[in-house]
C-alpha cells in the first residue's frame, strides 16, 4: 500500500512537471465547455440541470483519456525505465496499481475543475444537485474504466500511438455496443439474451442510468469487474513480456 | 553471496546464454568481458530478475531471484544497461524517490542521499531535469540510485560507459573502495578496466564462459587485446 503511493506520487508530479497536464487540462476544459454551450444546444433547452454536459462524457474520453493513459506502460518501455522499476522491491500489481491510480486522480483533478458549470447551472436555476452529484461519481467510474483499459492496452506495447489508437478503438466499440443502433441492427438476428448483454457491455448504458441520478449497483459493478479484470490483464501482460 | 546455477537463455530458436555457472563472493569484483551481442547483458538481466531464464537458477544472498524476489531485490543494486532514470525529474527528486520505495527514511534517509551525491559528484547539478544532463552525469545518476541503500549485491551494465577518463579513474575509485564489503559483478568493453578494479574475470562469447580467472592470469598470456581475440575468436571459427 505504502509502495503504491509512493509510486502513484511520482507518476502524478511527473505528470505536471512537463507541459503535458496543462495541455491535457487545458483542452479538456475548452472542449468541456464549448461543446456544452454551443453544440448540445444547452440554453436552448431551457433546463437547469447538466445532462447535455454529461452526455458528453463518454464520447469526449474516447480520445481523451487515451492521450492519459498511452503513455503509462509504453513509455516505461520505450525509456527502458521498466528494468530499473522491476528490479526494485515492488511487486507488479503495486506497480500496475500505483500507476493506475495516478492516472485516475489526474482524470479526477480534470473532472473537479469543470466546477464553473456546476456554478452557472446553479446560478442559472435550481438544478437537482443529488443527481448532478450521481452524475459526477459516475463520471469518475467511467473514466476508471476507460483508464484501466488504456493501462492494459499500453501494456502490450512500446509505441504510444499504438496505444491510443487501440484504446480509441476499443473504448469505441464499448460506447457503441449500447446505441439503438448497433442493439436494432443485433435484434434483428440476435436473441434478446445477446442484446441484453451487449447493452450491459456499454458505458453509454451505465452513464444514463447514473444520469438519472440513481447509482445502481449493476453500474458500480460493472465498472468495478472492469477495472479489476483490465489491471489483472495489464499484471499477466506485464509479467510475460516485460524484457521484450 | 551470487550463485548462478546453469543459466540458461533462449529467445525463439537461438540460444543467448548457455548454461553459464559461477558464484561471487563477498569481497570480489568479478568482471565481464566479452563481445557485443555475447550475452553480458541477458546474464546480467537474469541475475535480477528483470528476465526469467530459460532454464537454471540465479540466487542473491540465497534467494532465489525468481522465487523469492522480494527478498532478493531488497538485497541487490542494479545499474541497467544505459543507465535508464525518469528523465523529467531532477536527481535530487530522483534519488528522494527511489529512497521511498528503498524504504529509506528520516535521518537515514538524509544522510544516505548525501552520501552517495558526495561519492558520485552530483552535487552541481541536483536541481537539474536528468533529460537536460551529460551522459557522464547520466550514468552517475544510475550509479547514485543503484548504492543508495548500501546494498550486498552490486550489479553494474557498463557503468563507466560514456564518462570522461578523469570520470572514469573515480568511479573505478568508488567501485574498489566499495568492494571490500560486497559482492560486485560489472560488465565492461574496457579490457584495462578489469585490471584495475576487478578481482576476477570471467571472458563469454556466444553466451559461454571461455575464460574464468585472475586479471593477472589473463595478463599472463599476452597483451590484453591479444589474449582476447585469441580467446573470442576461436571461438568463432570452431563454430562456424
């Protein structure tokens, strides 16, 4: 436990110690706000509440969280840094673990500072904050998920491009799986059972029901067997192909 | 206090380290010598931990480095091949880190980062980002992170590579003063090098040992270079 902090404080000052955060927070930001304010048609609607910002959120970390998480294993082999964390006395899941959670607090810091529409919003009106809150935790899940399958992605390789685009395209297909889409075009053929589980494979179908405002315990444990299961894989990944 | 049993590596169909045995006691320098590509690296790699060998074992103050790895990590200072460090942060930093995961603290703590900064000479540069730094001081950084918590086991991949003559007489200073009360294995391309600091060295082409002995033994028969071409190359007519 005390291994993994360290480790995790040393991804994150390393984070901000290069122009890489500010970049990273400062496009996340813009594309935040304009995206919320001028796309999704947010004054238009009339409403107080933030559903067309979160909405978003699944589709803007698609290429978002990739540019986090490409980094985390590739470089650590590309420096060739991977030998000197490997034989200092850290276990692999430490290793996965701390990295993990640096990253995922990065995400969360980015998160937080979207605080300004949280304020317009209630300046504007008097939104259900409980559900704005809900909708927040379920963010965070969501990039979690997103960030443990970049971690697992980054792992198999030692080009980061690579990694992103792997992530993208994974990430991809979990965001479509629950579009009315891709479940009309598999019920046409598919037994209800297999559109049903595609559904519950999707971000897109948790992200509503938190929403919603409500925190189902099918969401937390989806996202929670999907972070487990993408850090076990990036571990046996880690373990078999370490050196090459 | 390193014991390698029958190491043995193959990538694919070739086999890179052929069943090399040999042990280090406490107070020995033992040098590798060998041509590029002989497998001096790949030993060292394995001796680690960092790479699971094929077949055979590699224990560090009796531990086995694949079965107990913990306990033989704790034990062992290791200097990759070409010194690799997080590039963005400053030696200072550096060091402070790899302290943490040592379990280094307080007092200890404190003292030991300046021991080692002393030792290496990195005092002018503390502040600096690695990235920014000569390759000289690169390597010494590697040095610096590798005795910072005084370990029994040294491993060292060229540790005087890329350092300036003067560079290189201190750094081998350091090696000798350190080597009474540890076991030390370094790898080097410098043939005057196991001369000066090493109390044994075993020459390996092809990943075989062709050579285990004194520098003075090896000396013996010749000049150096000689000896080592003679030694290396006949090697590689009676296998082709």
């Amino acid at each position: 436990m005390r291994t993994t902090w360290i480790l995790a404080k040393r991804e994150l000052s390393g984070y901000f110690s290069t122009p890489v955060a500010y970049v990273f927070l400062f496009f996340y930001l813009a594309l935040m706000g304009f995206l919320t304010f001028y796309v999704t048609g947010y004054y238009e609607r009339g409403v107080a509440d933030l559903q067309p910002f979160f909405a978003l959120h699944p589709w803007l970390y698609l290429f978002l969280i990739p540019a986090i998480s490409m980094r985390l294993w590739a470089e650590e082999r590309k420096s060739g840094t991977i030998e000197l964390l490997m034989t200092l006395p850290v276990s692999l899941g430490e290793a996965v673990m701390g990295k993990f959670l640096a990253a995922w607090l990065f995400s969360g810091i980015a998160l937080v500072l979207t605080f300004p529409m949280w304020m317009t919003v209630n300046f504007l009106g008097n939104p259900d904050n409980g559900v704005i809150i809900a909708s927040y935790i379920g963010s965070f899940l969501l990039a979690g998920g997103y960030l443990a399958l970049g971690s697992f992605l980054s792992a198999i390789t030692k080009n980061q491009v690579i990694a992103f685009v792997l992530t993208f395209v994974v990430g991809l297909l979990l965001v479509l799986s629950g579009t009315p889409l891709v479940l009309e075009f598999a019920r046409q053929f598919a037994p209800d059972v297999i559109v049903d589980s595609l559904r519950s494979f999707s971000f897109l179908t948790h992200m509503t029901s938190i929403g919603s405002g409500v925190i189902e315990v099918r969401s937390l444990a989806f996202f929670g067997s999907l972070i487990a299961a993408c850090l076990l894989a990036c571990v046996v990944t880690l373990d078999l192909k370490k050196a090459s | 206090m390193i014991e390698i049993q029958n190491l043995t590596k193959d990538f694919g169909p070739l086999r890179v380290v052929d069943s090399i045995t040999f042990t280090v006691k406490k107070g020995e320098v033992l040098g590798f010598l060998g041509p590029n590509g002989a497998g001096k690296s790949t030993t060292m790699k394995m001796i680690t931990g960092f790479l699971a060998p094929t077949s055979g074992t590699a224990r560090i103050c009796g531990h086995d480095v694949e079965k107990e790895s913990m306990a033989a990590k704790k034990k062992l200072g290791y200097l990759p091949e070409g010194a690799p460090a997080y590039t963005d942060m400053t030696p200072g930093a550096f060091l402070d880190f790899i302290a943490d995961i040592r379990g280094l603290s307080g007092a200890t703590k404190v003292t030991r980062i300046a021991a080692v900064v002393k030792q290496v000479h990195l005092e002018q540069v503390l502040h600096q980002p690695i990235e920014t730094l000569s390759k000289g001081f690169k390597r010494r950084v590697g040095l610096a992170q590798a005795i910072l918590h005084d370990p029994e086991v040294l491993v060292l991949d060229e540790p005087t590579d890329g350092l300036d003559p003067n560079q290189k007489f201190e750094v081998r200073g350091l090696i000798r003063s350190m080597a009474k009360d540890k076991a030390i294995v370094l790898s080097t391309h410098i043939l005057e090098e196991v001369e000066a600091v090493c109390t044994r060295a075993i020459i390996i082409a092809k990943g075989r040992v062709l050579f285990d002995g004194t520098p003075e033994s090896l000396a013996s028969r010749g000049p150096l270079d000689e000896v080592f071409r003679t030694i290396t190359q006949a090697e590689r007519v009676s296998a082709s």
